[in-house]
C-alpha cells in the first residue's frame, strides 16, 4: 500500500513542477498579483507548461479516488503497486509530450493513464 500513497503524494506535487516550469519560461515579468492573467497571455513552452499544470489537477481526483478504492477493497498490492507505478510513469512521460508539443503522442499517453485508473477501479470493484 506505501507504494500507491507514495504515488499519491507524487501525483499531487507533479501539476507544482509544471506551474514552475511556466512561470520560469515565461516571457515577461511574472505578476504574482494575478498569476492567471500572466500564463493566460503566455505562449509556446510557457503556455504548454500551463497547461500540462490545469490537466495533472484535473487528473489528480480521479487517480486518488482509483487509489483508495482499490486499498479499501483490499485490491492486491502487485496490483496496486505496479497500476499505481505505471499512472505515474505514464504521467511525467504525458508531461514531456505536452512540453515538446507533441500532441498526437500526448493524447495516446493520456489514455494510458486513464487506463490505468479505471483498471483501480475494475480491480476494487471486483475486490468489494
């Protein structure tokens, strides 16, 4: 179970890595009075890095729920462990395509990890 959680720690900092990348890359002063309004009018590596940041949140609730369904439904640790290893994997790998602008790869690499969390959830639903 410590490996899931530490990949649950790891998928919650992962967006923090992107929203520094931006801020850095960007070009201008960034504004920390309003952040938003500085990455909205970013673009190239900066805007990327943006929104490689909004897409690990919105990634972050569903991979976390997947997570403790799995460790409630007493879902093997092999299970847990190797799903859990690959989602993170498979997201910084989607992190660099997003940076590199590699969007048809982005896509294919972003199923994988939706993948991953629905077989958690197929485990801990066969599990319960």
């Amino acid at each position: 179970m410590s490996v899931a959680l530490w990949c649950l720690l790891a998928t919650s900092i992962m967006p923090y890595v992107f929203t520094v990348i931006a801020k850095v890359s960007g070009r201008g002063r960034y504004d920390n009075r309003a952040p938003r309004q500085y990455l909205e009018a970013q673009e190239g590596l900066s805007q990327r890095a943006d929104w490689a940041q909004r897409n690990s949140f919105e990634a972050l609730p569903v991979f976390a729920a997947a997570v403790l369904a799995a460790m409630v439904a007493g879902v093997a640790e092999s299970w847990l462990a190797g799903l859990s290893l690959a989602f993170i994997g498979i997201r910084v790998i989607y992190g660099a395509c997003y940076l590199c602008d590699w969007h048809g790869a982005r896509s294919l690499v972003w199923f994988a990890g939706l993948a991953c969390c629905i077989g958690l959830l197929v485990l801990a639903a066969l599990a319960a």
